[in-house]
C-alpha cells in the first residue's frame, strides 16, 4: 500500500512538472498603427532570452513559449518597440507599431529605389507619414509638403499649382512627380499642375528629393522629385468615413476600406470634393479621384500587385488678378467661362519576388491614359481695333502610356554592397489640337462668351519613346562609412506628325528628333553615434518640351538643357532622440537652358542659350521636450540667378530670377496631452520671404506671413476637427509677377475655417 501511494505522488509530480513545463503557443499579427498594412520581418523575442521568431509577409508570427510568464519584445526597423506582458495568457495578439520618433530611423524608399534608412542616404530627403496626414487633414498636397524645408508648392486655387524646390516659383518642367517611383505624366508633356492628378486617400507616404534625381528616374527631377507612395491593403478589415466642408464653399466626402483575405488584400481609396460660390467669382470646381489596390501573395516570396487610379477633374480657370482689382480685394473676375478638365487613368501591375535573403528582382507594367482639356485664360488676348471683342483658343492635350520596368536587387557580404539595376521602356503617343475662338466683351470689359471656329490652329500627334537603364551601387568601407554610385542612360525618339499645311500656325514639318543623355551620380555617407555628415555630385537633363520644339512654322535645333549639383549635408540626434535636426547646402548650375532669342528679322525662336546659377542653405529642426509635446522649425536661404541670359533682345546677366524669394520658412506646434487620450492641437506658421516680380528686377512682392490654427479630437471610433487655416485673415498672392507694365496676383484664400468628422470601423487602433 505504501508503494502504491508512493507511486501516486510520484505521478502526481510528474504530471504537475510536465504542466508547469509543456509549451503554449503564442500567435499574433504585428500590423502599422496608421495604414494598419502587416509589419514584415517584425522581431518577436521573449523578454531575456534569444528565443524569438519574425513575422512573415501577412504580419503574422507563431512563437512558442515555456510558461504564461513570458513577455514579449517587438521590434521594427522606423518603429517604436513594443513589450506584451504575460503573452501566453492572452488570446492571438493583433500588436500595433506606431512609427519610431528618430529620424535616422525612418525608412525611405525613393533615394535608391529601394527601402533604406534615412542616415544611409546621401541625398537631402524628406517625408510626410501617414501619421502626419491624419493630424493635418489637409485637402490640398501643398499643406502637407510645405512643411518641408526648402519646398514652396504654390496654390493657384482648386488644387492647381506651380513648385518651388532649388529653383524660384516656375511653371517650367524642372520637377518630377511619381508614384510609387513611376512618372505620373511622360516626359515631353509636362504639365506643372500634374499633381492635381494624384488622389491623396490613397497615399501611406510622401517622400521629397531635393536636388536632381536624374540618375535613377529620369529626365525633369532636377528641383527636386515628389514620390507619393500608396498604401498596400490593410491586414485586417478596417476603413475610415469622413465628410467636412469649409465656410469658402468647399466641401468633401472621403472613404478608405480594406481587408486581406488570406493570400488576397483589397484596399480602395476615393473622394469627392467641389466646391460652389467661393471668394472668388467663377472658382467652382470638382474632382472624383479613386484608386483600388489589390494584392496577392502568390507565395511567401512573390508577391503580385495591381492598381488601378480614376481622377475626373474640373476647375473655372479664373486666372490671376490685375493690380487694380488685387489693391481694392476686387474678387471679380472677367474670366466667365475658361476652364481646365482633366480625365485621368492610371494602371500598374507589378510583380515582386525574392529569391534569397539578398536577392530581389520586380517587373512592373504601366498603362496611362490622359487628357489635359483647356479653354486657358492665359491664352485670351483683346482686339488691337475693338474694345469688344478678343479672341482665345479651346485646346487639348493628350497621350497613351504603354511602360515597362524591370529591376534587381543583388546584395553582396563583400564591403556590406548592394547593387541595383534596372530598365524602362516607355512607348508614349500622344495628340494636340487647338481651336481659334472669337470672344465677346461687354462694356466692363468682361470675357462674358465665345464662338468656336473652323479655324484650326495646331493639330499633331507625336511618339514619344523612351529606353533607358540605370544602375546603383552602394559599398560601406569602414564603420559608418558608405558610398554610392549610380548612372543612368535615356534615349528619347520624338516621332512628329503635323496635320496642317506649312502655313498654319503650327505648320512645322513632320519630323524625328533624338535626344540622349547619361546622368551620373556619386555620394557618401558617414555617420557616428547619432551625428552624420554626406555629400554628392549629381547630374540632371531636360530634353526639349513639345511645344518648345513643334510650336510655330520650323523645328529648332535643341538640345537637352542641363544642370550639375554640387551638395553637403548632415544630420544629429541628441538627448535621447528628442532634439533632431539636418541640413543642406546646394549649389546648382543649369546650362543649356532654352529660352526665347529674338533674331535680327525681329522674328523669336528657341535656343539653348541660358544659363543659371542656384545656390542656398536648407535646415531643419525638431524638438520633443516631453511626450506628446513636438515643435518644428524647417526653413531655406537661397538665391537665383542669371549667369549669360540674352532673351527676346534683354539681357538678364547677374539678375535675380522672377519668382525666388531668399528666405522661406516654415513652423510647428503639435501638442498631443497624455492626459486627454485622443486629443490634439497644433499652430503652423508659413512665411515665404520677398521676392522680384520680373526678370528685369525692377518690381517686388513683398511675401506673405500665414498662421494655420489645428485642432481634432478622436473618441471611440470617431473623430471631430476643426482647422483654422489663414487665421489671421491675411491678404496676400500666392505668385506675383509682372510682364511689361501689368502686374498680376494670384489670390490667395482668406480664412478658412474647416470643419469634419469621421467614422472609423474595424481593427482598433
């Protein structure tokens, strides 16, 4: 008997040991608290030990553990680490990553075309989060990437604009506009309002360039380049609802919605926004723009992904405002009918695959389909005989897109190296037709109809065709020491087709032009404990615009205009990451610039005969003294210049450029109280500095202060917020020029008050 209840206890400890000792597994979902997207190869470690497992392509992960008292850590290169207390208690863990404060941290992904930290890049970048957008609800892109130091968007109303990175405020095509790393519009028809294009729900991220970026996309990134990254389906269901409407007449309806159906994610994105009986007279305007986005994991190393962007855009082209109308804050206008529509489509399919930890390749197919419609405001011009009539033209511009681009990735033990390489081929036909109008006037001098004719002033088609490959090497010599290395070749062929007679006012003959360029770049990065410093030289070209070269009764000879970039830069961190700051010096020279040359029969034509010179300072910082506490200060001191400039008979020599203020600035306050949950208000000031309104510099504009008061409220899942945008109820011009003895302002919006809500459903953040 007394064995037998010996070998009962015996058991009874055997078994209460195998419990205390059998393993639990603890599966969870590691996902990015904004965009709600899987976090891949998240780290998930148990809390002193080196037992640990990483996500896989859907966020998920599977970690078995020894007893319910472990606790968890979980790490991601850009976000803040997370530790679960006690995870084998709980049910599966859906674990939400907010974005890390350090940015030297940050993920970028346009410097090198491939994901990369901020600090390893040796180019002067910037980015707008996700995170960031949500505080902002901003309803144009200038109130988000203004933020950045040394970038001046400028409003030219219902999201038209014109830019301003390393060059003055222009129209020119000197600025590239992606994303997710493709062109939006092909090179040749640049369009300066192309990001009116863009619908921004569907956007994770922005990412600037500043500088010339030509060695790894293209022609035109020679300010700067604006990568807007879309945002991939969510990992669980989620979606978002909103409405909000302004006291100038602007109203908008938005919806974002999203779920991953095992190896299959959805996400569609959309709004719609108009708006009626603005400040202005005949400033309505409307857009739909909707992007749906599906991805498929067709196994854990390939990934296919296809998406598809509709944006249906009108605006009134009101034009600017005469000296006399802006001095009395006249908001007439004498344009009644001009307009500009643009129907837009844009499709990719991409396919990624990952055949070992260090090799990548992705092959991507791109579809446009665009139309840029006008009856323009800058093209009506009165009669020289009767006060009552004047004359315009309706015109349309529009071009096909069939692109493809394939790319690898190779990394290499070898110095830590990586190499990328890639080619484009991009078949791009594209149409222009412009109509004569006669115009009627009425006694107030008043553009009040029109008439179309018969006449046809342009009508062609032209090919345009583009073979390029590129090629970017990254090698770390030492500790903390990088360099890079990148070329890209272009070859563009432009295949003209005139259907008129040589005559017309577009006879040029039908014609092939050819234009090739390599565009190198070098640079380095070096950092030490949280301090960094980098440099590069970069090469950027322009080959010759369309209507620069087709325009009129000959084809000029020219030439691809060019710049070369010489920059220094760098960054630190201090106290703990809450004091980050960075900084950049430029100096850009453009040459071969095209510009208008008046020939001694009194005749103009283009020439490649302008040079200009760029030069200026970019500098950044942010503070977080406590939590919930950021202030931001980001500003650029620059100067524009003429170098050998002869135009039309002027000549511009040592001049400052129209349009390029020395100094702009922009700053912030964002208060997040921890104890309010939920609550936040911010203060933005934006200052853009004096500038000349000509050429000649005979004639300045004196800038403009701003102040934008923020603030919003998230309770359950709902959110309420109110923005005070120009509080103070400045009146100024967004752009100010002047040609001849006119003056002209593009008026800027008064105070706006904006108030919305949105409903938020699913996965809790």
């Amino acid at each position: 008997m007394k064995l037998f209840i010996n070998c009962v206890i015996a058991f009874l400890i055997i078994l209460t040991g195998t419990r205390s000792y059998a393993q639990t597994n603890c599966t969870g979902k590691v996902i990015d608290a904004a965009t709600h997207e899987p976090v891949v190869n998240a780290s998930v470690m148990i809390r002193n030990t080196t037992q640990g497992t990483v996500t896989n392509n859907k966020g998920d992960f599977n970690l078995p553990l020894n007893n319910t008292a472990n606790d968890l850590i979980i790490t991601s290169l850009g976000y803040q680490p997370v530790t679960i207390m006690n995870a084998a208690v709980q049910n599966r863990l859906l674990i939400n990553l907010q974005t890390t404060n350090n940015s030297l941290q940050e993920i970028v992904i346009s410097a090198s075309r491939t994901a990369q930290k901020r600090s390893e890049a040796p180019v002067a970048i910037a980015t707008i989060s996700k995170q960031t957008m949500e505080d902002a609800k901003a309803i144009r892109i200038d109130q988000l990437v203004n933020k950045v130091s040394g970038v001046n968007m400028v409003n030219l109303g219902n999201e038209q604009h014109e830019m301003s990175i390393r060059q003055p405020m222009t129209t020119k095509s000197l600025f590239l506009y992606l994303e997710d790393g493709i062109p939006i519009r092909t090179t040749g028809v640049y369009n300066h309002n192309a990001l009116l294009e863009m619908n921004m729900p569907a956007a994770r991220q922005i990412e600037i360039i500043k500088g010339p970026s030509s060695s790894l996309y293209g022609a035109e990134a020679i300010g700067g380049a604006i990568n807007i990254i879309t945002q991939a389906p969510p990992a669980v269901f989620t979606g978002q609802a909103s409405v909000q409407a302004t006291n100038t007449g602007y109203k908008r309806a938005e919806v974002q919605v999203g779920q991953t159906f095992g190896k299959f994610g959805l996400l569609i994105s959309g709004y719609y926004a108009n708006r009626h009986n603005g400040p202005v007279d005949h400033s309505d305007f409307h857009k739909t723009g909707i992007t749906l986005r599906g991805d498929y994991a067709i196994s854990e190393k390939t990934k296919w992904v296809n998406d598809i962007t509709y944006v249906n855009y009108y605006s009134d082209m009101l034009g600017s405002l005469d000296s006399a109308h802006f001095a009395n804050k006249d908001y007439s206008t004498p344009q009644t009918f001009t307009y500009r529509k643009v129907p837009a489509i844009r499709y990719k399919s991409q396919l990624f695959h990952q055949w070992n930890s260090n090799s990548t390749t992705q092959v991507s197919f791109v579809y446009r389909d665009n139309s840029v419609q006008q009856n323009p405001s800058y093209r009506v011009k009165n009669s020289a005989t009767n006060p009552s009539l004047a004359f315009g033209e309706t015109n349309e511009s529009s071009f096909n897109t069939y692109m493809l681009i394939a790319q690898h990735q190779q990394s290499f033990n070898f110095l830590n190296s990586k190499l990328i390489t890639g080619i484009s081929v991009d078949n791009s036909p594209s149409k222009y037709i412009s109509n004569f109008i006669n115009i009627q006037r009425d006694g107030r001098g008043y553009y009040v109809s029109y008439a179309t004719t018969d006449s046809v002033l342009s009508k062609y088609t032209t090919g345009i065709n583009n073979l390029a490959s590129y090629i970017h090497y990254e090698a770390a010599l030492v500790k903390g020491l990088k360099l890079t290395a990148a070329l890209r070749y272009d070859f563009y062929h432009y295949d003209f087709e005139n259907a008129l007679p040589p005559s017309a006012y577009t006879g040029a003959p039908s014609t092939k032009n050819n234009f090739k360029r390599f565009s190198p770049k070098v640079g380095a990065t070096y950092n030490y404990k949280g301090t960094g410093l980098y440099a590069n030289y970069s090469e950027g070209f322009v080959p010759p615009q369309i209507s620069e070269l087709y325009t009129g009764v000959k084809v000029p000879y020219l030439g691809p205009q060019t710049f070369y970039n010489y920059e220094v830069g760098g960054w630190f961190s201090l106290l703990k990451n809450k004091l980050y700051a960075d900084w950049s010096w430029y100096l850009l020279n453009g040459t071969n610039e095209i510009i208008s040359v008046k020939n001694p029969d009194g005749s103009t034509e283009n020439q490649n005969a302008g040079k200009t010179k760029h030069t200026g300072i970019e500098y950044g910082i942010t503070y977080r003294p406590v939590s919930g506490l950021s202030v931001r200060f980001s500003a650029a001191n620059s100067k524009h210049t003429f170098g050998d400039y002869v135009e039309k008979g002027v000549a511009y020599n040592n001049n400052e450029l129209a349009g390029g203020p020395r100094f702009i600035a922009n700053a912030e306050i964002m208060y997040k109280p921890v104890f309010v949950r939920g609550l936040r208000v911010g203060a933005e000031w934006q200052h853009i500095g004096s500038y000349f309104m000509d050429n000649t510099n005979t004639k300045k504009y004196g800038g403009y202060d701003l102040l934008n008061l923020r603030a919003g409220y998230i309770i359950r899942q709902f959110e309420i917020w109110v923005n005070a945008m120009n509080a103070t109820n400045t009146y100024y011009s967004t752009y100010a020029s002047k040609s001849g003895s006119t003056l002209s302002y593009n008026l800027g919006d008064p105070r706006e008050f904006n108030v919305g809500i949105a409903y938020r459903f699913g996965a809790k953040r």
